[in-house]
C-alpha cells in the first residue's frame, strides 16, 4: 500500500515525503505523508470490517499535532468509503 504513495508522489516528479510515528507508549500511525505543509495520517488494515479502533493511533497523534479530521485516514480491505468524526475511510481498492 505505501508504495502506492510513493508511486503517486514519484509520477508527479515529487520526492515521497513519507514516514509513520510511534511514541514509547506504543501509540502509532502507520503512515504520515506530508505534501506542502500538511500532513496526512493513515492507519493501513487488512480487514475487510472498519473498526473505529482503526483511529486510535491517530486520534491520540492528531491532539499532539493538532491535526484535524480532514488530515486523518484509515485504510481498509472493504470496498464501502466511510466517512467518520475521526477522519475517512478509504477502501484499499480506490488506490
């Protein structure tokens, strides 16, 4: 899936601006892709069922950074988009 991102940012002649962040509680996100001066968190699953769980790494991310819903995504194997007070839910099938 990451490398889908790279693709995208590599095609447009950009360098990929992608990392992820874990804190020493164990708190993580699994993506942090930064393009201008924003930048976007996402949390990759394998499952077909979204769990609002899903946003539990980036929720606790987007207070320390201030970050907002808008900035904020979960990734899944299901094919329905959802949209969430936490952030979106992509299915991994839109990439």
């Amino acid at each position: 899936m990451i490398e889908s991102f790279m693709k995208e940012s590599l095609n447009k002649g950009d360098e990929p601006q992608l990392t992820f962040w874990r804190d020493k509680t164990g708190n993580e996100v699994d993506l942090l892709r930064t393009i201008g001066s924003k930048q976007n968190a996402y949390e990759i699953k394998s499952g077909e069922t979204f769990s609002f769980g899903h946003f539990k790494g980036i929720s606790y991310w987007s207070k320390l950074s201030g970050a907002t819903s808008d900035s904020c995504f979960a990734i899944y194997t299901g094919s329905k988009p959802i949209k969430t007070s936490y952030g979106d839910v992509i299915s991994w099938l839109d990439f």
